[in-house]
C-alpha cells in the first residue's frame, strides 16, 4: 500500500472518530439537560427549633464517686434498705 493511500485512509478515519465523538458529546449533553429538566427540585430543609439548653453539671464524677461510697457505708451498716440504697443510687447518678 503506498504512502498516500494510508495517509488518505487514517484521514479518513480520524474524522469518522471525531464525527462520532462529536455527536455522541452532543446526544450526551441534551440527554443530561433533559434528566436536569426532569429532575424535582429538593424542597428546602425546615428550620429546626432551638435545642434546649443542656443544665450544667452539678456534681463532678470525685464527688459522686464518694457520695455512692458514702452510701455504700451506710447500707453495709443497715442504716439503709436496699430499695432505699438503690433509690439514692439513681439519684445520685441521675
């Protein structure tokens, strides 16, 4: 085959390809505007109400640690029942 044959033959076929490319960027892009077309729109995220404020911590964890130790005493003494020492108990972690 001679030289300019070939060099005919992939001028030919590099602008087939760059035809075809061309149209299916072309189809592609009317097909993505369609689906966009299509597409609902998000509705809009409703405003939240306020969380409520959270109270402060009003024992820290040492003090609890000794308020249940303290209880612990007092239940091993029998000063306390243990519906009583598991009342206080919720309490105290509460």
């Amino acid at each position: 085959m001679s030289f300019l044959r070939r060099a005919g033959r992939v001028a030919v076929a590099s602008s087939i390809h760059g035809s075809v490319q061309r149209r299916q960027r072309t189809r592609w892009a009317a097909e993505d505007q369609a689906r966009a077309a299509q597409a609902q729109p998000v509705p809009p995220i409703p405003d939240l109400p306020p969380l409520p404020p959270q109270a402060a911590p009003t024992a820290s964890m040492d003090a609890k640690i000794e308020q249940l130790t303290k209880l612990g005493a007092l239940k091993n003494a029998g000063v306390l029942t243990d519906a009583e020492f598991e009342t206080q108990k919720a309490r105290i972690l509460a």
